[in-house]
C-alpha cells in the first residue's frame, strides 16, 4: 500500500550505505493491459490503494466537481462519500477519514464503524486489525479496542499483526522500525541517524528510505533487519512504493536522463517498467500478488485510476 509519511521525513543527511543491488539495463518483464476505471461522473480519478483481489480505492471527481472516495470492484465503482480512502483490505473494508476532520473509520459494504474524533487510518490487515496515528501517538486497533503503540510513525500492518514505522530518537535522529507484540526492532539508520518505512510484507520483509553518500533519497529493503539499498535506473534516486507477498518491490526511479520511471525490482534487479507498458506520466501506487499494479495516468483533461495487469 501507498505511505504517506516518507515525504515528510526526507529532511536530513546521509545514513549508512548498505548493499547495492543491481539495476537493470533491459525490461525482461511481461508487457502489461491497461484498464481504466473511470470517474465518478467528473473528469479525474486518483488510485490510492489496492488489494489482493484486485479492489481498488481512491478518490474520483464527481459532476458537480467534488472529489469523493470510491471503491473499485469487478468492474464497478462504488462511491464512498466524502472521504480519503487510504487503504482495502481482501474482504473489501475500507479505511479512511472524512473530509470533515470528525476522525476516521472503517468502511465495511456500507456499515461505517469509527475509529475515534482524531483517528486518521493509515492500514488494514485481513483480521480487520488497523493502524493508523491519533492526537495521542500511533494506535494498533484491534477488534475495536485502541492499543498505543511505542512509536512516532507508523506505515503498514501485515497478516501477522507486525507493524512497520519510524522512531524518532533525541535529538536528531528517526530510525526505521518494525513492531510485534510489544517489541520494537530497530532497523537501523546508520550515522547520520535517518531512515523510515512505507510498507511491509507477510513475511516481514520491510521497504523504506534511507540516503546515500551524496545525500539522495534510496529505496531499501530490510530482510531479517539488513537492509539492501535496490538501486536506481542509471539516476540518483529512488522511492519505493509497494511490496508483495512475493518479495516484489514497486518502485519510481531515476533514470540516467533524470526522468522518473516506474520500476518493478525482482529477484536482485530493478526493471524499467515504461519499457513495458506502464505510463511514465503518472504515479503507481500499489502491487498486489499476481503482479497487478495500481496507478493514476495524467490525461489531457485530468488524471485517470487505472490498474496494469501482466501480459
């Protein structure tokens, strides 16, 4: 699933350079079949999120001009109201927070369930377990009892009820983090004391950010807590975006031309997916198991949701 906190902690300098995996040079990956999934009767949709069924959720204009939330599934876009949907699960609930500011909650085929006055939903697991922050910190809710969590940010939750996040550490240092059952493992962040995470997988394996030696934001994957920078497209930099149960990694890199291109990294290497398929102009936002992607493209009256599904 997206995150929406690495943005906003890219501030620092330079932490530990760890193992560089190659980039690629070619795209020896399958071609991909755009589908759109249309608006809500406007001219642009966002995709924010996507499942392993496919399920999509975002935000769509509607005639009138307002933007409002929507859920994608089997060809149908259902419209969710005034409301930022930031994450589905498999069984179709949603989580997100209303334009209003009252706080966020779940969405579960038309059933609201609320979260609390200042909660802002940021993931949830299959059991129905989510994370998100609240005035007061970080919160795990699990069967709609609120559990603080011991950390400054968090990011994602998988299957296993392993949290990924961000700590910050007096009095400059933010050290990415995964959370279970009340033990914080730090991941690390090298001496310059900055990293963060964006999401996890159901194997534990985590993706987020740290920087290298010339101060440039790179994407990196942390298995068994050692982190392996993913490399770049020939650029400097890279975001990652998504990670599946499948160890593929979704990525927006540079390339040596300094344009952003999207990118898939498999198996130790990083492929240039605008070689295959998927639009440079736009954003991927989501990868799910069979390898599908979520993504807004840039059109001539706005942007449009769309999902790539391999050749």
């Amino acid at each position: 699933m997206p995150s929406i906190l690495g943005a906003a902690l890219l501030a620092a300098a330079l932490t530990a350079a760890p193992t560089a995996a190659p980039a690629s040079a070619a795209a020896p990956v399958p071609g991909y079949r755009m589908v759109e999934l249309g608006t809500l009767g406007g001219d642009s949709s966002f995709a924010l999120a996507m499942n392993n069924r496919g399920d999509v959720v975002g935000r769509a204009q509607a005639a009138d001009g307002t933007y409002r939330g929507f859920l994608w599934r089997h060809g149908r876009m259902t419209d969710l109201g005034a409301f930022t949907p930031t994450d589905v699960n498999d069984r179709g609930q949603v989580v997100g927070y209303p334009a209003d500011g009252s706080g966020g909650y779940v969405w579960d085929h038309g059933a609201v369930r609320p979260l609390g006055p200042s909660a802002i939903p940021v993931a949830i697991n299959n059991r129905g377990q989510v994370v998100g922050r609240t005035d007061e910190g970080p919160v795990l809710w699990t069967n709609g009892r609120a559990r603080s969590l011991p950390l400054t940010e968090v990011s994602d939750i998988n299957e296993h009820g392993q949290v990924s996040g961000g700590v910050y550490l007096p009095p400059n240092g933010f050290h990415a983090v995964r959370w279970h059952s009340g033990r914080v493992t730090d991941l690390g962040a090298g001496p310059f004391n900055r990293s963060n995470t964006y999401a996890l997988n159901d194997r534990g394996w985590v993706i987020g950010w740290q920087f290298s030696a010339d101060q440039f934001p790179r994407g990196i994957l942390w298995r068994h807590a050692r982190p392996l920078d993913v490399g770049t497209l020939g650029g400097s930099s890279t975001a990652l975006r998504a990670i599946n149960n499948r160890g593929e990694i979704l990525a927006t890199s540079q390339a040596d031309d300094g344009s952003s291109r999207p990118a898939l990294w498999r198996r130790g290497v990083l492929h240039d997916l605008s070689l295959a398929g998927v639009s440079m102009y736009g954003e991927v936002v989501d990868l799910d198991d069979r390898g599908r992607i979520a993504a807004s493209v840039r059109t001539a009256s706005g942007a449009r949701a769309v999902v790539y599904h391999p050749r």
